[in-house]
C-alpha cells in the first residue's frame, strides 16, 4: 500500500508542476470520496458485505478544452464473506492506480460531460480464519496485484474559475481473487477476478 500510495503522489505532483509546454492549456487536481460495490458471490457464503466507503486522490494535464490526461489513487474499500463450512470468514481491502484518457463534452458555460479510460494497477491484500479438524483457530493472509482496464463516466459543475465539483462512477475491470478459505490446513484461497464498481462525488482545483 505504501509503494502505491508513494507512485500516486509522484503521479500527482507531476500533474500539478507541468510545464506550460506547447499543448498544455492547464491542469488540475482533486479529491473524490464514495462507495464502492464488489461484484462478487462466493459459492456457499451465508453472508456478503460487498459495500464499503472509497475515496481518491487525482490530478490531470489538460491538453484542450475537450481532452486530459488524469492519474489517481483510489482505495477501493474493502469486501467480506463468512462460511458456514469451518466457520469460515473472509475479507479482502483492494487499491488501485491509473491513468485515463479523459474526453470532455461541454454544456453551457458551467457543465460537461466527462468520459474515462485506460489502464488501472491494482492490489488486493486478503485474510481468513477457520477452525480446523481438530477444532483449532486457524488464519491465513495473501496479496496479488495485476494491471487491467478502467473506464468511467461523470458530470462536472465549475463553480468558479478554479474550483469544480464531480459526480463519477468508474469500473475497475477484472480485480484481484475473491478469498475463498477452502482449507483451513493448508491456508488455500481460490482465484476469481471481478468487477468494483466506484460512485464518488469530488472537489477540484484547477490552475
């Protein structure tokens, strides 16, 4: 978490400190914060929590009034299932960086439509605990990270000249495993991508 945390950073201030080379109108940084939904449905899960609050950190280069280049950091939250097998439990935080394309369709003076792509980083720390055979508490930890595709769709309102507000929801394609404790024993977890899904209301500032 700390290696993405220090990539965002860089991303970010790289944003904020570009030159005004030719092609570059501008840029802008923000804040986003909402809830994320996992899709997910763990074969025998007597229980999901597939909700949890998110929140990200971004900044773009404007390149015209109609097309940016966006790099973020978003803590995805985090999902849980229990088991009735073992009195098993599982629970899995999931992060991301990206950059987008970001397409830009004004309305009026004061509104556009914004439309996102591009690829996304992603890391997935997951734990469990059961009971074994023998009746023992038993838990067990694994991470992963991999780089797959984002794409996203939001409004944006510039209340003045410097500061805006957005409402976004973005999709995070094909994340990490869903932990899945199927042997208290030996501590495996079953592999299966999914989707996140993220709706955020956010400030920025642009300069």
């Amino acid at each position: 978490m700390r290696t993405l945390l220090r990539y965002a950073a860089v991303a970010v201030l790289l944003a904020l400190t570009a030159p005004a080379t030719a092609g570059i109108t501008g840029g802008y940084a923000g804040l986003g914060y909402g809830q994320s939904y996992y899709d997910l449905a763990p074969p025998g899960a007597v229980s999901v929590d597939d909700r949890d609050s998110a929140w990200k950190l971004f900044g773009g280069i404007n390149f015209s009034q109609y097309f940016a280049v966006e790099f973020g950091y978003a803590d995805l939250g985090r999902s849980s299932s229990s088991f009735s097998n073992n009195s098993a439990s599982t629970r899995v935080d999931s992060q991301a960086l990206y950059a987008l394309a970001v397409g830009r369709l004004g309305i009026g003076e004061r509104f556009a439509v914004l439309f996102k792509g591009g690829p996304a980083w992603w890391d997935v720390e997951a734990s469990a605990s059961a009971v074994d055979s023998g009746g023992t508490p038993v838990s067990r930890s694994k991470s992963d990270n991999g780089l797959n595709g984002m794409l996203g769709i939001g409004f944006e309102f510039s209340a003045t000249k410097r500061f805006g507000v957005r409402i976004e929801w973005e999709r995070f394609f094909g994340v990490g495993f869903q932990a899945e404790f199927v042997n208290p024993a030996t501590g495996d977890f079953t592999s299966v991508s999914r989707d996140i899904d993220f709706a955020s209301v956010g400030l920025t500032y642009s300069f």
